[in-house]
C-alpha cells in the first residue's frame, strides 16, 4: 500500500533557534524523523529537549529555523485542521459547553448544522461524555477536560493528533484510564498519534515507536520501535527490559556532560 | 440548634440581619445625636422619614417638593442610563480597538491615560461653556463619568485572553479575523461586563456633579437645591434614593451578569 511508505508528516534536517532578548537557544538541531499513517509515536525525552517545539512546528505553530517541515510532502504552513493539538492544561473554551467545543471545529469548516450534530453526536459518545454534553469546562474534572479536548480534534477530521504532555496534569488512576481509552480510539480510528510525554512508562506502554530525545541542544538521539504485543503488561519482564535500555539512553546526555 | 428547620431558616436571615446591624446602628447613632441635640442642623430620623412620605406621595407638606420623587428619580434614570448608554457606545469600540490594534494602543492609550485622573468636578465648568446649562451638560458629564472603567476593563479583557485559546482556534481551522469574534470577544465578555458594571455605578455617582448644571429636574437638582434652601431633609432624601436607586440598579446588572456568564468560574456576584 503505498499510503505506508510515504510519510505523513517528513521533519528533514529540523532546527530551532529561539532568540531571547541577549540570549540564543538552541531549542532542536538538525531533527530527522519519518511518521507513518497510523503510527503511534512517543517523543521523550528531560524538558529542554526539543519535544515540546518538534511537536509545534508539526502543528504549524511555529516554523524550523533551518531545514524542512512536511506533510504529505508540502511544507507545513501554519496550523490546520488537519492536524489536531491537544494541549495539556486543555485550552477548551470555557464559555463553550462540551457541545459547543465540539462543534467548533466542524461549524469552523463550514458544515450544515445538522452535519454538525450529528459528528457532535458520535464523538461525545465516543468519549463517553453524554451525561455532560451541556456542563461548561470549569464543572468538569480534569479528565474530562481532556476528553473533550481529544473529542474536539477527532471531531475535527484530524488525521495527525499531537498531544504535548496531555495526561501530565491528571491523577495516576485517571491517567491509566485515559491510556487505556486513547489506545482504544487508536485502534477503531487507525489514526496517527504522536504524544508528548517525560514518562518513560507511559511512551512503553502507549508508543509502537518510541523517540528519545535530549538536551543542550535539543536533538533527536534514537528511535527505537517497539514491538510489544498488545495491551502490554508494565509489571512484565519484557517491559522492564525495555525500560531500561530507553532509560539509559534518556540519561546518556548526563555521562556526556560528567566526561 | 437541634431543630433542622430552624437552622435552615436562620441560614436564609442571617445574611440579612447582617446586613442590617451597620446601618440600624448608624440609625441609632443619628437618633441619638439628633435628639440629644448634639447639632441643630441636621434633622431626626423620624422628620427625614415622614419628609422621604411627602416627597414621594405629598399628604404632609404639600410644598414644592411634595409627590415629585418619580419625576426626579426618572428625570435623573435617564441621564443615568443614557450617559452611561452613550458612553459604552463610545467605550467599548475605542476599548477593542486599543486592545487589538498597536497602533490604536500607541495612538490613544498615553491621552487617554492623561486625561483619566481628571475628576468629573473638575470638567464641570467647561461641560457648562461647552454644552450650556442644563441637560446636555448632565449627559456629557455622566457620560465621562463612566466612560473609564469601561474602556479600561475592555481593553483588559481583549489583552488578557489566554494565547493558548487562539493556539486552539487555529488548530480547530478558525483564523484571522474570525478569532475576534469566535475568540476574542466571548473570551472578553468578563472583563467588559465588570467594566459596565463599574460604570453605571460612576453614573449614579456622579449625577449629582451632572445636575448641577442648572438642570430643573433630578435627584442631584433636588439635593443642590435642598444645600441652597438649607433643607437638609431634602439633601438627605435625594441622598437615600441615589443610594437604593443605584443598588437596584447594580443588582439588575449582576442578575443579567450571572445568567449570561453562567460559564464562568469567577462570575457569581
């Protein structure tokens, strides 16, 4: 199938430079990385990375310094709703209902109301959410916030969903349980994921490729796929293992710097 | 406090007999005061309260200020409310514009802030030369008076929305110019509110600085006329209906604001 060979989203040869008053950082240098239609990718890697910027010149938020963004082989040229960003403190719009953030999207596209209802529909359920369709954002827990926010970009018809740390700010139990349920949308949708995250553990048990990156100046050190069948166990011998060849490679920055 | 029906039904008064203990007090205090006769200018309690019958039904005096409370009350409501009207119309674009556009904000911002520290009272002699004696005077004043707040709590309210919210926007395909409205303007509602909240409140306030142009009619009028006549019930009873004339006013708005911010965590006035 072709689909599976050409990349969806090419970063070819990515760097960031941040100048800050009297101050040049060096946010990402010289990124490669190829993301398949319906791949699952974790980035990771000590904050100052370049994670969290890699992430935003795909959304189109903000544009490399040097080298090439791609999707579908045309630059990248702003943000789109092609490419769906759920943030991790949420950024729902509080004035809206959980209907109504996700509908904007679709009404921004210009569908017919009933259109509209209709994907409404579907996604709310999808996230199981229909007891609270009329509830504002600030009567929501954090959980929900954030199933809003995943709703509100599937709604969108994203075919990339990138994700910048978004189960950072909730509680274990809810996090595990919003693992599980974004791995299952995951499977129904075939969608492409790349997620954000400072968790080993998390990237293990949601990635089937896992890039590790690390600072001073933020680049990509490895990519390592992952073939752990599925749903995967983290009290495993095999994910163990796993975790800690890639915790290794977080922390070989550190030896680097002590040498 | 065993009785359950009892402590629910003192849950429900004591916001109210709070709220009474300062001003029965002052009353008391008044009482005293003027029956000890501590001063001689200023009349009792209970004249002010058969005064405050005559002024708004006649049957006592019968004078010239006799049953004529609503038409002064509705004669100052509406240079109240139209002043203030008037000054949204004016506040609220100039506001967005500032708030939005750098070259607005270079432009107005540094006049504006010069010339915000000017009292209304200081305005008064020039509002006269300007707009004459009487009602336009009013109006222009009461306008002023309210203009600020307005202007400032808009022009907060567009800076401060969360840059994460046009992120959002943007990636949901909304961009441009229909951010300001999908965005900018929902996101200010707040902030704008809070500042029409606080202007009708300096309209009320000032409308006695704004009838004192000369106009016949209003509250302030009659409170400038009691000074001149050295009726001091007068003065006192123009006073006490500003007072509660401009509470119901403030609590119409919160009811309107709580409805229409039902969304909003810090909203709940």
């Amino acid at each position: 199938m072709a689909e599976a060979t050409i990349p969806i989203v090419e970063i070819k040869d990515v760097s960031k430079i941040f100048q800050l008053q009297d101050q040049t950082i060096n946010a990402l240098s010289g990124a490669n990385l190829a993301i398949r239609k319906g791949e699952f990718i974790c980035l990771i890697g000590a904050s100052g990375c370049g994670k969290s910027t890699l992430l935003r010149i795909m959304a189109g938020f903000e544009t490399p310094s040097s080298g090439e963004a791609l999707m579908w082989g045309k630059p990248i040229d702003g943000p789109g709703p092609s490419r769906g960003m759920v943030f991790q403190d949420y950024a729902l719009f509080p004035w809206l209902s959980v209907r109504d953030n996700i509908a904007f999207g679709p009404a921004a596209r210009g569908l017919s109301s009933g259109e509209v209802k209709a994907t409404v529909d579907k996604f709310i359920d999808l996230v199981g959410l229909q007891k609270f369709a009329t509830a504002y954002p600030h009567q929501l827990s954090g959980g929900m916030k954030q199933r809003v926010a995943i709703a509100r970009v599937l709604a969108n018809d994203a075919e990339l969903v990138l994700m910048d740390e978004p189960f950072g700010a909730l509680d274990a139990m809810t996090r595990e349980r919003l693992q599980d349920e974004l791995l299952e949308i995951w499977e129904r949708t075939r969608l492409t994921v790349v997620f954000v995250t400072h968790s080993v553990e998390e990237a293990i048990f949601l990635a089937n490729r896992v890039v590790v990156m690390t600072p001073g100046p933020g680049r990509i050190e490895s990519d390592n796929a992952l073939d752990l069948a599925r749903p995967r166990d983290v009290a495993s011998p095999e994910f163990n293992a796993i975790r800690r060849v890639l915790g290794a490679k977080l922390h070989s920055h550190h030896g680097k710097k002590a040498a | 406090m065993g009785n359950p029906q009892a402590s629910a039904l003192w849950s429900r008064l004591k916001p109210v007999v709070y709220a009474a203990i300062v001003p029965l007090l002052l009353l008391a205090f008044w009482q005293v005061a003027t029956t000890q006769r501590w001063t001689l200018l200023i009349p009792t309690p209970w004249q002010v309260g058969e005064y405050m019958i005559d002024f708004a039904v006649g049957g006592v005096y019968d004078d010239a200020y006799s049953a004529t409370l609503l038409t002064h009350l509705l004669a100052s409501m509406g240079r109240v409310y139209g002043g203030f009207a008037l000054a949204a119309l004016f506040a609220l674009p100039i506001g967005l514009l500032i708030g939005r556009i750098p070259a607005a904000r270079m432009l107005l911002d540094p006049f504006l802030q010069v010339m915000r520290p000017i009292p209304v009272t200081a305005w008064l002699p020039l509002s006269m030369i300007l707009f004459g004696l009487g009602a336009k005077s009013a109006f222009a004043l009461v306008c002023l008076g309210a203009f600020y707040p307005i202007l400032l709590n808009t022009v907060f309210g567009v800076r401060a929305v969360d840059p994460k919210l046009f992120e959002a926007a943007a990636m949901l395909g909304c961009t441009g110019n229909a951010q300001f409205y999908k965005v900018v303007l929902p996101a200010a509602v707040p902030s704008i509110f809070t500042g029409l909240r606080l202007g009708l409140g300096l309209a009320w306030f000032v409308i006695v600085v704004g009838e004192m142009t000369g106009v016949p009619q209003g509250l302030g009028a009659v409170i400038m006329d009691g000074r001149t006549l050295s009726r001091t019930e007068l003065v006192i009873c123009g006073m006490i209906v500003i007072g509660v004339a401009g509470y119901l006013s403030d609590r119409v708005v919160v009811a309107i604001g709580n409805r229409l911010l039902r969304w909003s965590p810090n909203n709940h006035g």
